[in-house]
C-alpha cells in the first residue's frame, strides 16, 4: 500500500514492492471520451474481432455470438505476454464487464511457476481491494437502521482510544474509511504487517499509543489500521464475524463461491495462486501465504477475475443484481452507492516519473469510502489498488461508460496492472492506441536508478573504518516501543540477533555500519525491508534508545520502522 509509485496515478493504497539493501532494486509500487460501441454504432473499434466467453447477468455463458472486445483488444493475448515479460509476473488474471455484461475473465500464464495455468477462477489476494466491502458493509447496516455513517465510533467501540482525547470523541464510522485521521502514512502497520500474534481488537486497542502527526481531518494519509477498526464495528453491530456478514450479504447472493475473506479459510485444493516476490530484487522467490486475520477489513479477502467480475457487476449497476431465474435483487441502494463514491479528502494530484506516463495524468483525485476518485481522459474513475507479499491487483470503474477491469497478478511489480487496466480503457474510450507497457517499463527503469542511486549516496557517507563505542554485549537486551511491544536483540557468538516479538518473520542478523549504527537483514529476504539501527547514547555510555529506518526508498511504507522508539528494558 506505497507512498508513491511510478504508476501516473497517486497510488497510497497497495502493498507492491518492498525494497531492500544492500542493492536496492524495487518498482513501488487520464479530452473528449467516447465509447465501447456495439457493430454498426460509428465507432472506429465497430469491427471488434477478438471473440471472448461471454456471460449473461444470471452468471451463465451466454448464446449469442456477437463479439464482445473492441478491435482495439485484437492483440490481448500478445499485450498480456508481453507485460508479463517486463514486469516477470508469473501469472495474470483479468475480466472485464461492459453494460452489465461480463465480456472477458480469463487467465495468462501460471498461478504457480511450472505447474497449473491461471484461469478466471483462480484465486489471488485483492489486498485493499477488500476496503471497499468493508464500507460497503458499513452502509449496508447503516440501511438497516443499526448504525449512522455519522456515529461516534465509542458509541459502537466504547473502549476505542486514539492519542488524542479530541479525536477519540470526535471519530465518526464515515472518519475510519476516509484517511484522514491525523495518523502518519501506514502508521501502525508493524502492528498486523507481516503476520503477527496480535488479535483484531489487540491491534485496534494499541492505537492508543500510536502517535499522530497531523491534525484530525486535515488531510489525506493512507492507513490500514482504522479499517481493522471498521471490520470490528461490523461484527460488534451485526452481531456476526466479518466473514459470516460478508458471506451471507454479498459473497453468497453474488455467487462469488470461490471467494474467502481471508488466506486462513483457504482449503486444500483451492485454485489458489502463489504470490512471487524478487529476493533482495534480483530473484523471483515465492512469497510465504501471509494471514491478515487481525486486520481482515482491510485487504484479507483472496478472489478471482470470476467473483470479481460480479462485484464489479454489481457496482455498475447500483447495488443491483439479478440472480439466476432473473430476478433482480438490491444489496444496497444507488444512493448509498453514490455516498460511497463520492470525494471526502482530496489527495495530492501526481506528476508523473517518467514523460510517457504524461497522459495518464488525473486531474483531480481524491478518497471516498474504500474507492480512489480521479480522471482520465475526460471520463470519472472509480478505482482502488491491493497489494501482498507476492500479489498486487487493481480494479477499475468507468460509471459513464458502464465499464469495470480487474487485473490480478502473482508478483509485486504494479507497472504490470496499470499497464493492462489503461489499455482495456482506452479500447473503450476510443482513444489512441498507446503503449503502456513500454511506459511503466521506463518508469520501472528509473525506479531501480532512483534506488541504485540512494544506496550509492548511503556508501558514499559510510565511515567505513569506524568501531561502535561498545562492545556487542552492550547493545543487546530487550527493547520496547509503545505502540508495537518489545524487539529483543540478542547476543549470539560474534553476531547480533534483532526478532521482533510479535512479528516471527522479522528475524535478522545485525552487521557494523558505521560508529553506533548497524543494519538488520532479515533472514526472509523475500522482504526486502532491511533497515539501518541506530543506537543512541546516555552520558554513561549506555544505550539510552535505538531507532530504525529503512535502508532503501522502495520499501514497503507498512514496514514502518521509522515511527519506532525502542528503549531499552533490560
């Protein structure tokens, strides 16, 4: 979920790719429009011949023959391959729903390295694609009259604590969807990401000590930790789990079968793909399965292209769905739809990293609940981004043009999904055929320079010769934060051992990188989050406290290591 990538487009919203150090080489992670028209319409993709399965609204293949992909698309399949090649992800899944119809769901490549392909129904995690269910969810019960989007979030949570008095009476249900909280960027991440041992309401209970750094409504600053917060009203007002309102609300009415609200209720022999990560950026490693099941609200749920394309479905359509003997049905209403849709807090309008990205440049963005708002050429888009260990995926809504694209991937190189989502909209907004893949490969480009670059400026300032001021005995001991628990470090033979308590992955030896500071790398490299540690002194020469920050600037932001104030405990 980056603080910025090289996509044209603000993306704060998806986990796409860690860095690493010592060789940081990470990608992070809009004139007159016209319209996908049918044959005949005029439109110079009338002739359209690419011919993909075609499904009906009540979810069966559908009879008719005409086909159902603009001229543009002729060359997908090829398109497809070839962003796989540039941004080496190993599988692809994509659908496309058009006037209510789902015109495109199908697979590229392999959901694992060597062994079965991708198809429509093959699982990926959505990541903070799951945010928008999780508002959803929140004004569905706030139709059933159980809940006011307007309600202090104590009336519902009364033990709910933020640091700030003020902003602990003032947070309303809407506030915790709308990232603008006053919390940093990611801050508390290190509380759920990667897996750890802290229950839900454990995580949500910690906020209190979690500082913040801007004031309350303010302005935008992506965070993770408030839609855990969401999914406990949820349960606490529905008096069910999330899973349980999830699947019984939307998952089962949908018909998205496949569906789970997390990767703990994953079953044996689930078309499931395999997330892959670049170790230390250089080799494609599978990414271990992580469970987010403390913080599920905000980006836990594994779908297909086949689910996915319902949901979308249902989106476009106004919270309506018509089930199999063709009868329509409301899972919440078009004005509900709109409040979901509509801007709460302005986000920074980007610029793009490289000149091709120029014209997927919005002109406007903002946040409204769970769903990113902008531009692009002339249309509204209503859209978000996930992103996992391993798995990154975006999906897109064109309201005017009745058209929604999912992409998901099995890597974390987000150039791929911005790639395919801006050329299936510009085969139906009739614009110019561009290449995308080529202009995310150039951002990609500049990214590894950009981190090159920063490792490099790192070396040069090394003071390669310096000795820390105490011997490795006396930095080791245990370490607290306020708001994430103890980090122990501990002796073993001639090397420093640094685990976070509550967090089994984050596990690495420390190594001397100058005076008293040293740099943790951790044993799973698939993380590329190694970090500088830096211990402070007292006037006695004992350590006083320790601080981290990331060595390279591609790292995930959920590796908040910054925000920590380690003191020494004993």
């Amino acid at each position: 979920m980056p603080a910025a990538t090289d996509s044209g487009i603000v993306a704060t919203f998806t986990k796409p790719s860690p860095g690493h150090a010592p060789c940081p080489h990470r990608f992070r992670h809009r004139t007159s429009p016209g319209r996908g028209l049918p044959a005949g319409s005029g439109s110079r993709w009338r002739l359209p011949a690419v011919r993909h399965s075609r499904v009906d609204r009540d979810g069966r293949p559908s009879r008719r023959t005409e086909p159902a992909l603009p001229t543009q698309l002729a060359d997908l399949d090829a398109y497809v391959e070839s962003v796989r090649k540039t941004f080496q992800v190993p599988g692809i899944a994509v659908a496309v729903v058009k006037d209510g119809e789902i015109v495109l769901e199908r697979g590229w490549g392999e959901r694992e390295r060597g062994k079965a392909p991708v198809d429509a129904h093959t699982l990926f995690a959505i990541a903070s694609n799951t945010k928008a269910f999780t508002a959803a969810a929140l004004n569905m019960l706030a139709e059933d009259g159980k809940l006011s989007m307007d309600d202090r979030v104590i009336e519902h949570l009364p033990w709910f604590q933020m640091a700030d008095p003020y902003v602990t009476r003032e947070m309303r249900i809407r506030d915790l969807l709308a990232h603008r909280s006053g919390l940093g960027l990611g801050a508390g991440d290190l509380l759920y990401w990667p897996t750890t041992t802290y229950t839900g309401e454990e995580v949500a209970r910690r906020l209190r000590h979690v500082p913040l750094t801007g004031s309350f409504r303010d302005r935008y600053a992506y965070d993770n930790i408030l839609y855990g917060v969401a999914q406990l009203v949820v349960e606490q007002v529905s008096g069910q789990s999330y899973e349980a309102f999830l699947r019984a609300r939307i998952f089962v009415p949908l018909g998205m079968a496949g569906t789970r609200y997390n990767s703990d209720a994953l079953k044996p022999g689930d078309n499931v793909a395999t997330g892959y990560a670049l170790a230390d950026s250089r080799d494609l490693q599978p990414a271990p399965r992580l469970s987010w099941y403390n913080v599920s609200g905000a980006g836990g749920i594994y779908a297909s292209a086949h689910d996915m394309a319902r949901w979308m479905r249902l989106q476009l359509a106004g919270g309506t769905y018509r089930d199999a003997h063709g009868v329509d049905h409301r899972v919440f209403t078009e004005k509900t739809q709109q409040q979901m849709w509509s801007a709460i807090t302005p986000m920074p309008v980007p610029q793009p990293s490289v000149p091709e990205l120029q014209p997927a440049m919005p002109n406007f963005v903002a946040y409204g609940q769970g769903w990113v708002l902008s531009d692009y050429r002339g249309s509204k888009l209503v859209w978000h981004t996930g992103g996992w260990p391993g798995m990154v995926s975006r999906l897109t809504l064109v309201p005017d043009h009745k058209l929604g694209v999912i992409v998901l991937t099995n890597a974390e190189l987000g150039g791929a999904f911005h790639a395919i989502t801006l050329r299936v909209l510009d085969a139906y907004l009739d614009a110019p055929k561009t290449d995308w893949n080529a202009a995310y490969g150039a951002a990609l480009a500049k990214s590894r320079e950009k981190a090159d670059a920063s490792w490099a400026a790192h070396q040069a300032a090394r003071v390669e010769n310096s000795r820390p001021s105490l011997p490795l005995a006396g930095y080791a001991g245990t370490y607290r934060d306020p708001w994430y628990g103890d980090v122990s470090i501990l002796r073993e033979g001639d090397a420093l051992r640094m685990t976070f308590s509550r967090t089994p992955s984050l596990t690495g030896t420390l190594s001397h990188w100058q005076h008293d500071t040293f740099i943790v790398r951790w044993d799973e490299r698939w993380l590329n989050a190694d970090a500088f540690v830096n211990f402070s002194l007292d006037v006695d020469g004992k350590v006083r406290e320790a601080g981290m920050q990331a060595i390279s600037p591609n790292t995930d932001f959920s590796f908040d290591f910054q925000d920590l104030v380690l003191k020494p405990v004993r």
